[in-house]
C-alpha cells in the first residue's frame, strides 16, 4: 500500500446551498500553484448549473475534461454506482491529477462521502487530505439554520424517539462536524462584531478544535486549505454526524428541486423582480440556472440564495443550443410547484 504522501489528495469542499462552494472552487483554481487538479461536482437537481460554471473558465488549471459532474442527487447514497466508478476511472488516467477537488451539493452529508474513501481500492491510492466547510455567515447569523428549541421540545414530547427533525439544522451540522477547515464565508456582510460572535458560536458546536477563517468569495492562500494531510477516512470517528446511529440512512425527502422551463425574455429585469417575489412567498432555498434574452448573444446566469440574487451574462449560447432558459428551484420538500412556476413565467 502507497504511503499517505504517495496517494493522490482530495479536498471535499461541503457547505450549505449556496455558501460558496463554486465561488472557493474558482478560487483553488485560479491560484493552482502549477497542481493538475480533477474536478468533481454533485449538484442537486438534474441540470448541472456548478459544472457549466467552471467549465469554460479559461483556465490552464481547469480544462473541460477535467471536471466531472455527478448530477442527480445525493452523493452519500450513489457511492457504489456512480461515485466508485468515476474514482476508479480518474486513477485509471494516463495524466493523473496532482490533487482532487470535489464540490458536494449544498444538502449532502459529507460524511458517507468520507467513509468511501475507507474502501480498500480507494484507500490504497487517494486520501481525503481535508474537508472544507464553507459557511454562508449572514444566514447563520439570521438563525436560518437554528432550531427553535421551543417547538423541538414540544416534539420531543410528542415523540419520545424523535431527537431532531430540523432537516436544515441537521445537514449544517453535519457538514461542520465534518470539516477539518471552516470558511466562515460572505463576511462582507457581517460586522466584525458579528463574525466574532459566530466564530465563538461555532468553535462551541464542533466536537474538535478546527480553524474557523472569515472569507470573502473564499479568498485565502489557497495553501492554508489544501495540503492538510489530515487522511480523515482514517479518523471517522471524530466526525460524528446526525446519521451515524442508522449507519448513515438519511432522509430524501427533506429538500426537492424541479426545473422550470423559461422562454426567451425581452428582458432580464421583469424575471429578476418575480424571482424576488416568488422566493419571499415560498419556502425556496436556492435558484440557480440560465435565461435567454433577445438581441444578446451571451446567457444570462441568474443566481439567488434566499432573496439575495445575483446575474450576469455569462458566454455565448453554444450553437445549435434552442435559446430558452433553465432555471433550478431548490427548497424544503412540498413546494408548491405550480404556483412557483407560474410565478416565475409570470
Ligand atoms: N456578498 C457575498 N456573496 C458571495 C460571497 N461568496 C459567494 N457569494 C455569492 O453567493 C452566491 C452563491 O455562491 P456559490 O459559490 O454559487 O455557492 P454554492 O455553495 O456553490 O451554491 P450551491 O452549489 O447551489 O449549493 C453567488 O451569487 C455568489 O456570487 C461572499 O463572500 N460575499
């Protein structure tokens, strides 16, 4: 078996929908530091909008072919069928990377995702040298994430068996306990006060001294994040999770997405205001994805977390491609897709 220094490193980058994770990955790869890097990203929903955001970058540390998508859901329970195989088939490379980089959906646990790299091909050749938790500091500071212990304890006594049900409150902690690093992300929209506050509030919730670090778009020396050797499938049992007491079986049906289908627009404007309106009147948690407007020859990638939401026209339409736009709905299981839809058309 190679040495740890022998095997290939993997940063996991985890974080809720929307912290940060693509923003970080451009960041890693921007200042590669002459690394061959391998890009894996899992994304939620069935359109891969992180994938189509870095590929075509221009980067020398980004080609296409370097970056996989694994679209389509949870990543902790797609292990075997399609995580294993696209492993097996970068080690299987002529040009092997130098370090792997994997962006998981912004609802995975990343816990199952570490135990894989225990499997015995895996093990004997990769090692998770670390993974990072990007926080999206404001919403934490919104309470987004916190439970009202009030209503869990009137579950509680409702159901003596139930421990947390906050689906929300779960996967953040999870993805915290799991980090060796926690990017406590968007501080240009906290006080330094309140990044303060955050910082002691979270060293407070992870069972283990890691180093909590304020970032902007994750700007950092990309040396402090990758080169950890922290080998954290050798030590799981440090990570706990909220699963671990039913070997890791979770819950799907928390969170769902749907695609809703845009027409050409006369202009961005109109679609960015009813997006707006519609997140504030519907339990939504992230959209993503692209529009097409008349008489410009670029995508317009529309982006929100909350009502927060940002756009940008991004690159050309790829010839042949039919001009209307795509757009991912993400939210807490039982949306109403209806009236969401129209909303959006408008
Ligand atoms: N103000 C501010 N916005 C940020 C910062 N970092 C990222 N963003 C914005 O936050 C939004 C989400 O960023 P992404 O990098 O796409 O987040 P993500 O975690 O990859 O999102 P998912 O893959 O959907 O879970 C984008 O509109 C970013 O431009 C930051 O430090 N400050």
């Amino acid at each position: 078996m190679k040495t740890i220094a022998e095997r290939i490193p993997v940063t996991v980058i985890t974080g809720f929908l929307g912290a940060g994770k693509t923003t970080l990955l451009r960041h890693v790869l921007e200042n590669a530091g002459g690394r061959r890097f391998a890009v894996l990203v899992n994304e939620f929903g069935s359109v891969g909008v992180d994938g189509g955001l870095l590929q075509g970058c221009g980067l020398a540390s980004c080609r296409d072919e370097d970056i996989v998508e694994l679209a389509n859901g949870c990543i902790c329970c797609t292990v075997a069928d399609d995580f294993l195989p696209t492993m097996q088939a970068l080690l299987d490379r002529d040009e092997k990377p130098d370090h792997v980089l994997i962006e998981t959906s912004g609802v995975a646990l990343p816990k199952p995702l570490i135990k894989a790299f225990d499997w015995p091909d895996i093990r004997a050749r990769m090692t998770v040298d670390g993974v990072i938790a990007v926080v999206d500091a404001p919403a934490v500071a919104d309470g987004r994430f916190a439970d009202d212990p009030d209503a869990v304890e009137a579950q509680r006594q409702a159901d003596e068996m139930l421990d947390h049900d906050n689906p929300l409150n779960e996967v953040y902690e999870d993805q915290l306990m799991a980090a060796d690093i926690i990017l406590l992300n968007k501080a240009d929209l906290l006080e330094p006060s309140e990044i303060e506050r955050l910082t002691a509030q979270i060293a407070g919730e992870v069972p283990r001294a890691v180093k909590i670090v304020p970032t902007v778009s994750g700007q950092l020396d990309v040396d402090a994040v990758l080169g950890l050797a922290a080998a954290a499938e050798d030590d799981l049992d440090a990570r706990p999770s909220h699963h671990d007491a039913v070997d890791g079986e979770h819950e799907h049906d928390d969170f769902e997405s749907f695609i809703v289908e845009l027409p050409e627009l006369s202009a961005p404007e109109p679609l960015l205001e009813r997006l707006k309106t519609v997140t504030g009147d519907h339990p939504i948690l992230r959209v993503k994805g692209h529009a097409a407007v008349a008489g410009k020859p670029m995508r317009l990638t529309v982006q929100g977390v909350g009502e927060r939401l940002q756009h940008h026209y991004d690159r050309p339409w790829p010839a042949n491609d039919p001009r209307r736009g795509q757009l991912v709905v993400i939210g807490l299981s039982g949306l109403d897709r209806a009236a969401i839809e129209t909303a959006i058309r408008g």
